[in-house]
C-alpha cells in the first residue's frame, strides 16, 4: 500500500463482528409529508400527470385553452402566443422606479411569428390563461429541444405564487436567444414547461395582496416595479 494512504477494504473493518454497526445496502423509506385539507389528506409533492388532469377536471387548476395531449409525467408543456414586445435599443437608462423611463421605447407586436437575434431579449406570453388555488404553486421551465438552440424562456422570475391569476391570466415569458444564430419561434408552439407543486395553503394567496400588481395581467407585461414606490 502507498504510503500515506488508508486501507478502508471491507476486510480491514470486519475483523471481530465489526461489520455488525456498518450501513447496509438497503434503501431508506422515505416518509412523504402529508398536509390535510378539507378533512382529506394529501402529499405535499410534484403533481404528476393524473393529478394535473383531476386537478383540471375538478377546476382546482385553470388552464385555458386546455389540451389533455400537452400533459408530460411531471408538467404541463404552455404554448406561446402571438403577442411579444421589447425596449427599442438605446443609451437612455431605465430606472425601475421611474415609470416613464419603463415605459419609453416599448415595441409592441402581434404576429404568427418572431426572429429572435442572437442576444436579443424580448418579452412573450403563454397561450394558456391560468389560475392557481391556493395550495398549488407554479414553476416555469424551458423546452430542452429549445435550450439546445441557446433560446431561454425566463431570465429569473420563474416562480408563481399561489392565488395567481384572479381572473386567469397569461404568464408572461422573459426570453432571450443566448446562441451564436437567429431562431425563429412561432405563436401556438410548445415553448416551456409548467411545473405544478402541491403545498400547505396560504393565508394569502397572490390575487389577495393589496400590492398584487400582475393580477390579471395582459400579454407580455412589462415591468411595473414602479408601482413597489408609487
């Protein structure tokens, strides 16, 4: 053995019934965490395929419009609209609590489809209007087919609350192509992936906060920061 190096060989521990304390290969049972609600019990998990159907057909869950072919095992594959808009280029400095400065230079286009210039960012929107109870959260995820095409459909605001939309509404889609060619996304198209979780429920669900400012949102709404200092 080279010196400096420990023998950790089964033979080494197993001397005089020591391997009596060491772990087995057996795997653990992992206890799922299970909340109660309206006296039934439920486990707080990923909904899967006939959970995202029953939660659809018992109208927990909205999804409009809705396709039973666009259910996946774990998620629900959200289509893209026909409505995107974006900043023109520019040297003016946006500050997030200034309005008017948000505002200005917005393109806003509706078309079948859209050129997405390497670098370029844009704003879309799913297809789908949704609406969340409030013990159901949303998370939204890529197409790996379209990631493979450096085409990214959420900057960092992936995450939807509970209680969102009252009414339903579209989610909008932050995306930006990060790949060296232009890419072509076409309205109607699978461009992510809704991931829905089940959860403990809310004291106050999105739709119910005073300051809850993308509640009902239309198409591919810009950033209303400024409403945080109005």
């Amino acid at each position: 053995m080279t010196a400096g190096c420990h023998d950790f060989s089964m033979s080494a521990k197993c001397s005089a019934g020591a391997c009596a304390d060491l772990p087995t290969n057996k795997p653990a049972t992992i206890q799922p965490i299970v909340i109660s609600l309206d006296g039934k019990e439920k486990i707080m998990s990923i909904l899967v395929d006939h959970e995202i159907r029953q939660a659809v057909s018992e109208g927990q869950l909205i999804l409009d419009p809705y396709d039973e072919s666009l259910i996946q095992p774990n998620s629900y594959d959200v289509r893209l609209s026909d409505r995107f808009s974006w900043h023109e280029a520019g040297q003016d400095v946006i500050d997030p609590y200034i309005s008017e400065s948000v505002l200005a230079g917005l393109v806003h286009v509706v078309d079948e489809h859209v050129v997405l210039q390497p670098g370029q960012f844009i704003l879309g929107a799913t297809l789908e209007r949704i609406c969340l109870p409030r013990d159901i959260v949303g998370q939204l995820t890529g197409k790996s087919s379209l990631a493979r095409l450096g085409v990214m459909v959420h900057v960092t605001a992936g995450f939807i609350d509970a209680g969102f939309s009252h009414p339903p509404a579209q989610i909008t889609l932050e995306i930006v192509n990060v790949g060296c060619r232009p890419v072509r996304l076409h309205a109607g198209m699978a461009i992510a992936q809704m991931v829905f979780t089940r959860t403990a429920e809310c004291a106050v669900a999105y739709n119910e906060k005073p300051g809850a400012k993308y509640n009902g949102q239309p198409a591919a709404a810009h950033s209303r920061y400024y409403l945080n200092h109005a």
